[in-house]
C-alpha cells in the first residue's frame, strides 16, 4: 500500500507543488493510499455560490445539471466548480480506513460523517447520480470519495436529523471561536446577528460573557431581529445596516453607553462592513470577520485610518471542537432549534 | 469654532454616512475645527502603486505629473488616486492646534511630523507644485493639510534623516506587531523576511523570543539572504519560493526538526502565498499576514481545507508605539541601519 502525505499531495496531478485545494487535477481513483480513508457517498451538499452558477448554465434543466456535474468530477477529480472556485461538503458511510490512521482515528467502518473540508479538494467518483433537489442544494449519488489525513470531519449524531445537522455545520467554525474568544464579563457585538451563523455566535456569546457580560444582536431587517428575540438571544437589540460605519458606532455607543465591544463578531453575506465592525470595537479590543465577503485591505487600511489599535482576526472556518460545539447547541436551545429546523432542515 | 467628529466624518461631502477615506469628495478648506490640527506642508510621499499609475499617465512628463496631481486634490479634496484608491502621507510642520486638543496631543506648534494616516482620507490643498522627484515617489509642494483628531502621526527625531525615517515609518506596523506578538522561546518565521518590513521583524522577533527563541528568514533571493546574512539577523535563513507551499513547509520542518513556528509573520509583496504561512505553522500558532496582497478568503479557506486550528491576524498598520518602535531600531543597529540607508533612503 503507498504512503500518503497527510494534506493529499501525493493526489495532485497538476500542478506539480501545489495543494489538493489549488490544484487543477487531483487523482480520484479509488484505491486508499495507507492514511486515507474511503467513504461511500450519500448525498454531496453543493456550495450555494456554486450550485446557483450551475442551474443557470443548464438553464434549471435536472439532466444538464447532471452533465455538468460529471463533467467537472471528470475533468478535476473532484468537484470544483471551474467558475467559482468553491465547493461544498458530503455525507456518506465509511467504507475503509488506511492502516496508517489505526489509533489516530476515532472513527470506525460504517460510521456516518459528514466531511467538513470542501469538495474544491477532495478525490470524488460519481457512478451515478439518483437525484437532484434543486431548491436547496442537495445531490444524491452513486460513488465513492476520499479523505485525507489532515481532513476533518463530523459522526452525524443520532439525534439530530440530518439536514439540520448538515446546515449548522456549515457555519460550525463561527460558535466555535466565539466560545474561545468571549471572556466573562465581554461586552460582544454580533453584526448579521439574526442570520445562520450570527444566532449561533449569539448564544456562545451569551454563555461565555455570563451575567457579568453584554450580548448585542445587529441585524438589517425587523423581521430578522424579532425572530432572534424571540429566542431571547441577546441583552440588546439593533436595526442598522452595516455598510453604514456612522451609524453602526453610534448605536453601539448608545446602547454600551459610550464603552463599546471588546469583541465584535462579523456575520453578514454582504461586502463593505469592514469599516463597521471596527468603529463598533474599543481600543486594545476584537473583530473576528467570519464573512467571506471581507475585504483584507479594507479591514487593514480602515484599522490605521482611525487609529483604531485593534486585533483583527481571519475566521478560520476550523477550530477544535467545532462541530461538537455548534451540534451542541441544538440540543441546549429548544427554541433556536426549531427556529432552524424552520428555515433550513 | 465648529466641533469636529474624531474620525473627521464632518468634512464628508458625498456620499453622506461614510468615513473620509472611502469618501469621493470631502471639505478641504483650510480653516480648522476645533479638534483638528493645521499642517503647513512641505513634502508628499505618494503611494508607490499610485505614482506608478500617474507617471504613466502622464507618459512621465513632470507638467503632465503635475496637473494630474492638482486635479485629483481639486476633484477630491484629498490625494486619493482614483484609479488606485491609495494615498501616500505626508511630512510637514504644526502651524495649528484645535484648542479642543488642548491637554490632549504632545504635539505644539512648530513641530515637524510625518502623518501615518493614508493621503487618501487627509483633507489638502496645493498651492503649488514645487518639485516632483519622480525616481523616489516624492513631491515638494506649499500648501496645507488637516490631521483629524483621531489621526495617528509620528514626529521626525533629530538624530535620524527625514528620507530614512520616512521610509522606516511606512512599514512600522510590523515590527511593532512582532514586538508585540512573540514571547520568550517562540520560534519564529518570518516570509519575506530580507526585505523593507521584513528585516525590521526579523530584528524585532530575535529581540524578545531571546536567547531560548529560534528565528527563521526565509527570502527568495540569494542576494537579499546575503544582505540578512550580514546583519546577523535570524538563527537560520532558508531560500525558498513562498507560493510552493509544500516546499516552505519541508524546508521549515527540516530547521525546525519537525516543530515548525510558533508564529509566522508574512511580509511578501505578492499574492499567493497564505498556504505556504499556514503549512510552516505548528496547530494553535499563528500567522501574522502584513502583506497587501493577502486574499482573506484563500487564507480562511486555505486553513480549513488542511485542518489547521491557527489564529490569523489581518495586519492592522496602527498599533500603539508603532513609530517610536520602529525608529528605535535604526539607532539600536549600526548594520540595519547603513542598510536601509543604502537601500531605501
Ligand atoms: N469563514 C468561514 O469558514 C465561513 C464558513 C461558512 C460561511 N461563512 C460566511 O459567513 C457569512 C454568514 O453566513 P450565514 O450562513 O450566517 O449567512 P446568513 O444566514 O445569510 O446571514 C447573514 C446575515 O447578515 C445580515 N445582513 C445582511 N446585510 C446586512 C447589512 N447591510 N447590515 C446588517 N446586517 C446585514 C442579514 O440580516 P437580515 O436577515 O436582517 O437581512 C443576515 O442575518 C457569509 O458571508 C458566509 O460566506 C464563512
Ligand atoms: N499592513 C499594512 O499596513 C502595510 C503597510 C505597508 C506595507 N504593507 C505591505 O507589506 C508588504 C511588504 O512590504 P515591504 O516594503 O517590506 O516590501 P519589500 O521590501 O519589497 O519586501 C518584499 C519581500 O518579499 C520577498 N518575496 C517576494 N516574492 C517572494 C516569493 N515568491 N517567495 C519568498 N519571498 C518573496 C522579497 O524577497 P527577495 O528580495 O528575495 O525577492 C522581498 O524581500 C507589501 O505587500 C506591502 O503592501 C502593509
């Protein structure tokens, strides 16, 4: 059995020196280096950017998109979208594990895992594909993926159903690295607070800061905001739009009564609230961006331009414990789990 | 006297509820509020990329500089290039001081002081253009500026040429940040790490990781590795491509002997190389991205895809000190300083 390097580069066909991720072609045969570990696939969870770029090329036609699909498996070894670049997750049963993994490995032939690092790098066979569920993103095949050493993953726990368990690990990395970063006794700010990933934040915050703390929730429309009061998610409640600095700082600034956050947590999908999140924070104190629409100059060039001596943190979509932490929460919180249930299971 | 907002959003003309910087045109008459401070201008430093784009514009024609120049402040109120968006700063002396700032700034009337806040947010106007030396991006003018009250600036010293201080104080964000971030016994990268930033970080990180720390430059030039060399800067220097992750990863492990950093610093000056920053760092480390041509999204994707729990940090210019640490270094070493002297002054 061939030795594997444990990030797959032993997959990489071109270019030479690069990673599975960057790669234009990784090889997706399906015989296990001896740190891989092969899974059976279910269902493949296509990235949301990718999925809608798709369904447009085929015209909303099922039968394109399957040729499309194949044809991207087929020219890349895995399933990154040539447009977007992105990817997805995938649920499926394990069918074989490298020995090389014996005692590194908790997990066991026949578990069922969700992998948590994109499809854009992981070896990907379709045999087949049974169905398409347009509306939400979700692809049932015949096939077989692999995954890496260094892949991370999650057992889908008993009880909780699937389709919720796949959307709250989606956003898994956000609750995860607000629980390591609030202090007791933090006043914490969610900006997009309303949203997937922000109600997720919100509760951590809420845990973590105690009753010595202040949780503020900040969210665009009313609608949004009444549904994460009516799980009681915060101290404070805010309407604003977060491409307006100005007006941002000077609501936080009213309801922390001039103190503002020491951690500002930045949940929204839309571009522009670098400037935001940094005005809305105190000195000496945090912004982690999560958004995937933030700006790396922006929130460099903003930070100097006021002065603001702030730590400013790339949000990592890993941390340890991430997937343990956010299913955690659905078990805790009767209210927010129906509220996802609701909106994405 | 008018009273001034501390970030200067009093002298936004359009669009209403944005900050001066990414303003398109803001209020550049010369008469201050009371929380801002006059600057009698004797020299501008345009941004490299920016003089770049207005030399050729202007085919290089000095006249053809010159007019270019008068219209973008007369259009804008500022210097903020409108097809880079950047600024430059500026070195001129205080002829006023808000009385609102009184007790408040070290500053007094008479001071020279170069401003660390972008060109592109500083209310200007140019009386004239008295001499524009095209090869180092500089330009004498008389005319006036406004530093806001939440401007940061640095004081020339004395005992340091103004060119060479100039050029120490735009990249003194890192060194300051490293002073900050590394502890006793780390073992420290820096990428990039023979040029204007990174030699600065190298000086600083060998500093406080002591006698117990281990710091690494790693350049891509054999000539610019001899110039670290000679200032004795890093325990070991490795040549190596930063956008070859796996071959900065090998490279690291072999010095490092299977350890890797406790803290990379990135200071390239080109795009793609988050992966090889995240591979040269050990599990809960941390990478420190200075470099401009960090894309947010390769570095948070870029971490997940390889299960990497590290903390990113978006390299904020400003931080508390930053001038005074920076300068310090050219009078602690005879070396660093004859060669930024030769290189940069
Ligand atoms: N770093 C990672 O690894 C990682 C992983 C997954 C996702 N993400 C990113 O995380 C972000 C959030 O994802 P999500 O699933 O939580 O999205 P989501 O459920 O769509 O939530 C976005 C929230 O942003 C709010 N928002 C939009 N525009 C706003 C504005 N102008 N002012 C204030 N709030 C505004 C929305 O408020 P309303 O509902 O009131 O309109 C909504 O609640 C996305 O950018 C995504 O790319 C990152
Ligand atoms: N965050 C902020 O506020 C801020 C402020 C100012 C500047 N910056 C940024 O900081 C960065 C560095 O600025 P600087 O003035 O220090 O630049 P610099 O003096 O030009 O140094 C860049 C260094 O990167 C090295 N390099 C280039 N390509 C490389 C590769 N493929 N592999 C390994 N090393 C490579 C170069 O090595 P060789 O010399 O061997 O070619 C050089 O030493 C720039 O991106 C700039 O935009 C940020």
């Amino acid at each position: 059995m061939k030795k594997g390097c444990s990030y797959g580069t032993h997959r990489v066909i071109e270019p030479k020196g690069t990673l599975p991720q960057p790669a234009q072609k990784i090889d997706n045969t399906m015989e296990i280096y001896d740190n891989e570990i092969l899974i059976d696939v279910q269902t493949l969870n296509i990235d949301s950017a990718s999925f809608t770029q798709i369904k447009e090329q085929a015209n909303g036609d099922v039968e394109k998109i399957k040729d499309i699909m194949m044809d991207i498996v087929k020219t890349r070894g895995k399933h990154q979208n040539p447009v977007t670049g992105s990817g997805g997750m995938l649920i499926g049963t394990v069918e074989k594990i490298g020995p090389a993994l014996e005692g590194k490995t908790d997990l066991k032939v026949g578990d069922k895992i969700a992998t948590l690092v994109s499809l854009s790098l992981t070896p990907l066979r379709i045999d087949e594909i049974l169905e398409v569920r347009k509306n939400i993103d979700q692809v049932d095949i015949k096939g077989k993926a692999i995954l890496f050493e260094s892949g991370i993953y999650a057992v889908i726990p008993d009880d909780i159903p699937e389709n919720l368990a796949l959307s709250v690990l989606d956003v898994a990395g956000a609750p995860a690295q607000t629980a390591k970063l609030v202090k007791p006794g933090d006043t914490v700010v969610v900006i997009g607070g309303a949203g997937k990933s922000g109600m997720l934040c919100l509760y951590e915050a809420k845990k973590r800061a105690g009753v010595t703390g202040t949780v503020i929730c900040l969210g665009h429309s009313e609608k949004s905001i009444e549904r994460a009061k009516k799980a009681d998610l915060a101290d404070h409640y805010i309407v604003a739009d977060a491409t307006n600095a100005v007006e941002v700082m000077e609501k936080v600034k009213e309801v922390t009564e001039g103190d503002m956050a020491d951690i500002t947590i930045n949940c929204v999908n839309v571009p522009n609230t670098e400037m935001a999140s940094i005005l809305a924070t105190k000195d000496d104190g945090m912004v982690y961006f999560f958004s995937m629409a933030t700006s790396f100059t922006k929130a460099a060039l903003g930070a100097e331009g006021v002065g603001k001596d702030i730590n400013m943190i790339i949000g990592n979509g890993y941390t340890k414990g991430h997937a343990k932490i956010s299913l955690q929460i659905m078990r805790e919180n009767e209210t927010l789990r129906k509220i996802y249930e609701e909106l994405y299971a």
